[in-house]
C-alpha cells in the first residue's frame, strides 16, 4: 500500500535548479531509507520482515544509464542474455531465469511476449524514481512469476519543491569506436518532463527518444555471405516513449493515474543476392501502451483501503521486404514467419486493505482478478486465460524485536490446475541494537503462460511449438539473511548483511525437443530443479566516500546427478563479486564513480556421444563503468566517462550442444558492443 505525501512551496519567482550531487547514503542508514514492495504502508527498511535491495534515484543519475539493464549488470545475482536474432535481452536472477522473475511498473505487473523479460528495456529510464529487489518467492503478495523474486520499478511522484518544473536531458555514447553526431551510429538518447503542482493536484508529462544505431553492422549492400560472417552483429533500434501522471490527494485520500506509451523498431538486414541484386530487409515493431489508476483511501487510523487496476496492450509486428537494390522497389516477402503481428493485452485488478487491531496485530486481506488474451498469426486460436485469488497475511509483534508475518493465497485459473493453496511464513527478529536476523519460507508458483501455451514461432532461425498441456511450476524455498549495522558516528557508518537462499522447484518449464519431431522445439516440464547460494553485501559511508563490495556463490541444479553412472555434482557453482565506489567532491559541486562486477565463469554439465559427461563453461569477465558528474551555472548537470571499461564484446562457450531454441552450439555468447564513451547533458528549470 503507498500513502503519498507532499508539501507545496508557493514563492513568486523564476528559479533555475540544478540537480544536487549526492552521496547515496542510504544503503547504510536503513533508518532513513522508506520501501514499499509488499509491505503494509511505507516501511523503513529496518523494520521490514522482508531482505530488500534499493537503488535510489542518485545513484541512477550518477550511472548516466540509457535502459535497466545497464543499472542492474553491476548488482550480484543478475546476469543478461541477449538474442541478437530477435534483438531481445532477458534477465536472471539468483540462478532463475527471467520468467521466474515478477517485473513490476508501480506494483503493476509487466506484460512481455514472449518468455524473455524483454520489457525491462523497454521502461522510460527517465521516469524511475527508484528500484526495488526482493530475492525469493513472493507468490502470495503477487501471485504467479514470482519464485525468483520481484523488480519493482517505481516512477517520479513529481517535485514537490516547486509549482512548475521542466527539465530536459540529452546524452550522446560511442558504441565501440563507433559514432555519428545525433543520430546514427551510437547511441543517442533525448528526454523532455514537465511537472506541475497546485494545491493538491499535480500532473507529470515526458517524452523520451533512444536510438541506438546498432553494431558491427555490415552496409545494406552486402551479401549474404558477408552478412553471414560475423554473427556479433547488433541491431539498429528505435525507442519513442511518452508518459503522463495525473493525481490528486489529500490528508486522507489520494488517486493517480497513468498512461505509459511506447513504439519500438529494430531493424534486421539479411544481406542480398549478388546474382540478382535483391535482400530481405526486415523491422520488428513494437507497440506497448499501459495504463493504471490507483487509489487509496485511510478510513480511520486502524483501517486503510488501496485499490489498482491496469490494462496493457502489446503487439509486436514483423514485416520482411525483398529490396531491389538496382531501383529501389520493394516487395513484401512470402518466407515462413516473414509477415506476422502478434498480440497481447493484460488486465488486472486489485484491492486490499490494512486493519491495524492493535500495536501487536495487524492483517492484510485482499483479492486480485488478472486476465490475459493474445491473439495473431502464430497463435493457436484466440485464447484467454481468467485467474482469481483472494489473500490474506498478517504481522505479528509478539514480543519486543519479534515480527512474523504469515500468509495464504488461495488461487482459481480458467486453463490450468493452479496451486490450490499457497503458503508464506516471514520473520525478523532484532537480536541487537545492531543486528537483525530474518528467515523464511514460501511456496511459489508460476503459471505456463499464453506465449508458453499457444504460441508457435516458426522463421528460418527458430522453430518452436507452444505446449497447451504445461502444468504451473512450483517452488518450496528457504531465505535466511542477518544484518549488522553500525550506528552512526560522526562521519562514519558501516552496514553487512550475509544472506542464503534454498530453492527446489517441480514442473519446471523448460525447452525441450518433440519426440515426434527432432528438429522441433517445444515447451516441457522438467521434473525437478533447485537452486542454491549465499551473498555478503558490505558498505561503508566515510565523510564524502562511499563505498560497497559484495561477493556471491550460487549453484545452479546439473540434473545429470541423477545418473548414477557419471558421479558429477549435484551443483554447478559460479561466483560474483561487485564494488560500488562514489566520491563527492564538495567544493567542485561534482563527483566521480566507479560500478564494477567480476562475473565467473558459468559451469553446466554436457553428455557427450561416448555417454560421459563433460563440464562446459560460458566464460568469466570484468565490467567496469567509470562515470564524472559535476553541477554547473546552478542549472546544468553534465555527466562524462566511459561503459565497459574491459571491453568486453563476446564470452568463451566451451558447449558443443547445436540443439535447442536458442543453443549457441559453442558459438561464443555475445555480451556487449564493446568499451563507449558517454557525454551527456541535465538542465532543470524551476517556478517556485
């Protein structure tokens, strides 16, 4: 549930504010540090029975970050793959793959063709206040998905400092040693927000354009075979997005709306024919629009209402011409898959309350409905899928530094046998002034979606059949974590928290190949997976220094254990270290900051023609980014560095697996377009 709070301050004037340069203290002053992901009400993040990760609006600004992906590649337990086929990136986390993990906008969840999370990049950078990560299921607060673990991206509410507000942003980045002024090659990012305030009303308005100019990219007129040649090639594309937020609230009551619009092209050239001077140019275009209202209204000081309901509609078209390049005429081409549009909607509803019975006892019962359709040519029929689930949890103080937190879920789905019941039990208990020990246990669960079940993606690179007989997957996991914070003396403050978590899931989705057919891929359920591993998450605050280091070791389930005759490990093992270094520079108005991660190498078990196994891995990398942020003439910001300090490009892959939907057959994996140099430009205006 979020209350919102704001103060107007009404002062005639003209006033030009620059954005402060800040150090992100809040990570270790937990005091201060107010989180709402699956809470009552606004929660201090020491109070929270849940281990929750934040990254503040600051620190975002201090990255000079274009997409999500690029906040979250330094955060352990986070690793990206990228399609460049179909120009898509997905996400894992804590060893789960991006299905298993609830992407949320405000508490709205994401909706995503395909089981790629690839809306995460397609989220207005400009607009995220902050993020929010809780690790391990969350089922019976959000339903399904949530077995890995919930992004809960959460947007500006507005300044509340000033009655108008407009800021503009622009940022120019090399790809590579590749660049063109504006437009072309590089990236090129633009933004333009205007917020006003009167009284209790306020409304928020943006536009955001990225273009990206792709990659190594070959020139429209070669051919097949130089196109062919070099396979770390990335894809032109185009980002147009708009926003608008409108809300009124008082002491007691407040209601917002917003509408989220987004058009996507990414360009593909296959190469053409040198004998007949024709080749196949093909876009993928994204439409992405999503709406939600949300309300919440306090009825008395021991009950509260919230309400949320959204709608989102996603097409995603694919058109291939056959271009002449002798005189320039098109015509659309008749290829498998080469014409297609396939659509999504998404709707939810949801309302809960909060009755507080007394210092000791407060409940939370809700009820949410979501519905998904999808339609097009590569669907089979026009199928809609109804689930319904009322929940119930409740926090109890039993004692002085004791809070536990059961819950149920209760779950009705149209298509598919749902889990009838769905348990959680969270506790936190304060050993000392400075130590906090949390441990938890939750069943999750994430339903085969439309795309899983009905979806049939045939082109000249994939041939994968949905599977409408998929059961839900089900997880039974274990969280421990303990935090010891120092208190704050002086200019000093140091915070750890040690965690672990124990994951065991059935009916794991997974591809796989028909028995009928081995040169096609469909959806299965695996029997049985699990996951398991432990961080340590350190940060010190000195004076104008900041600075974190974290280290992660996560096994991931090898499933060939279970043959006795080729004794390898029940886990494969891969470690993560990160560091975050930020260091203002008071007199000079600036900062500079360094975000860094060392990803291991990620091991899997292979069975070979001689029925042996052998031990395969997608190899380690460093990546750095180094960013110089400094405020001046009090209304500009200017941020300045570099991305991908070790210019990573591609990573090792000793698999010599060629099966799969998207098997890279021991292809090297690519990671990225290569070390960039980034110039980029704030200026905020204010009336006050």
């Amino acid at each position: 549930m979020k209350i919102y709070l704001s103060i107007v301050l009404s002062v005639c004037g003209f006033v030009a504010v620059a954005q402060g340069i800040k150090i992100d203290t809040t990570r270790a002053n937990e005091l201060k540090d107010v989180v709402v992901t699956a809470q009552y009400g606004p929660q201090t993040l020491r109070n929270s029975v849940y281990h929750i990760r934040t990254i503040t609006a600051e620190r975002i600004k201090l990255r000079a970050a274009t997409n999500v992906q690029q906040i979250l590649n330094t955060e352990l337990g986070f690793r990206f793959s990228n399609d460049l086929t179909l120009g898509t990136t997905d996400v894992s986390l804590m060893g789960m793959t991006g299905r298993n993990i609830k992407i949320l906008l405000d508490g709205v969840p994401m909706v995503d063709r395909s089981d790629a999370r690839e809306s995460l990049n397609q989220i207005d950078i400009n607009t995220i206040d902050r993020i929010e990560i809780v690790e391990g299921p969350m089922s019976v607060v959000y339903g399904t998905d949530a077995l890995a673990g919930v992004i809960n991206i959460i947007t500006k509410r507005g300044n509340t400092k000033s009655l108008l507000n407009v800021s503009a942003r622009i940022q120019e980045e090399t790809t590579g040693n590749e660049y063109e002024a504006l437009s072309g090659k590089g990236s090129h990012i633009q933004n333009i927000s205007v917020n006003w305030k009167n009284n209790n009303w306020s409304v928020l308005a943006g536009f955001t354009h990225n273009d990206f100019g792709g990659w190594n990219l070959a020139s429209k007129t070669a051919t097949i075979a130089e196109v062919s040649a070099v396979p770390n090639r990335w894809k032109p594309k185009a980002q147009y997005m708009g926003n608008t937020k409108i809300a009124y609230h008082n002491d007691n009551f407040n209601i917002w709306y917003r509408l989220d619009g987004l058009k996507e092209d990414i360009d593909v050239r296959y190469g053409l024919n040198p004998n007949t001077y024709k080749g196949l140019l093909q876009t993928y275009t994204t439409h992405r629009y999503t709406q939600q209202l949300q309300s919440e209204y306090r009825f008395s000081n021991h009950l509260q209402l919230s309400a949320v309901a959204g709608f989102t509609n996603l097409d995603r078209a694919t058109k291939t011409v056959i271009h002449n390049f002798t005189d320039n005429t098109e015509e659309l081409s008749t290829g498998a898959g080469e014409q297609d549009i396939a659509k999504f909607n998404s709707a939810i509803f949801r309302a809960t309350a909060v009755y507080i019975l007394n210092k000791s006892v407060s409940f939370q019962p809700g009820f949410e409905y979501n519905r998904d359709a999808a339609s097009g040519q590569r669907i089979s029929g026009s199928p809609v899928i109804n689930d319904f689930a009322v929940f119930i949890s409740s926090e109890l103080k039993l004692a002085d530094g004791i809070n536990i937190r059961p819950g149920l879920r209760f779950i009705k789905n149209s298509i598919y046998h749902a889990p009838p019941v769905i348990p959680s039990l969270n506790t936190k208990f304060t050993l000392t002034n400075n130590l906090d020990l949390r441990l938890a246990y939750a069943r999750g669960f994430r339903s085969p979606a439309l795309r899983e079940l009905y979806y049939d993606f045939v082109d000249a690179s994939h041939n994968i059949l949905g599977n409408p007989n998929l059961k839900a997957e089900e997880s039974n996991s274990f969280n421990g974590s303990l935090a010891w914070v120092t208190a704050r003396i002086r200019n000093f403050q140091f915070r750890s928290t040690l965690s672990g978590f124990y994951n065991l899931f059935k009916n794991r989705i997974e591809f796989g190949f028909d028995p009928t057919n081995p040169s096609t891929t469909t959806l299965i359920n695996i029997s049985k997976y699990k996951t398991t591993g432990s961080t340590l998450e350190n940060t010190l605050v000195f004076k104008n220094l900041q600075a974190t280091l974290g280290v992660s070791y996560i096994g991931r389930y090898n499933d060939l254990s279970e043959n006795d005759n080729l004794q390898t490990p029940q886990f494969a093992w891969a470690t993560e270290v990160n560091s975050n270094i930020t260091y203002a520079f008071t007199k000079l108005n600036g900062s500079i900051s360094l975000f860094y991660k060392y990803t291991g190498s990620l091991p899997s078990y292979q069975l070979a023609n001689n029925n042996t196994a052998t031990l395969v891995r997608i190899g380690d990398f460093h990546t750095a980014d180094l960013m110089l942020t400094k405020n001046l003439l009090n209304s500009l910001t200017i941020s300045a560095g570099a991305k991908n300090l070790f210019n990573v490009t591609q990573l090792t892959n000793s698999s010599t697996a060629s099966g799969g939907a998207h098997s890279t057959g021991g292809a090297a994996v690519p990671y990225n377009y290569g070390r960039s140099y980034v110039l980029g430009l704030i200026y905020n205006w204010d009336k006050r």
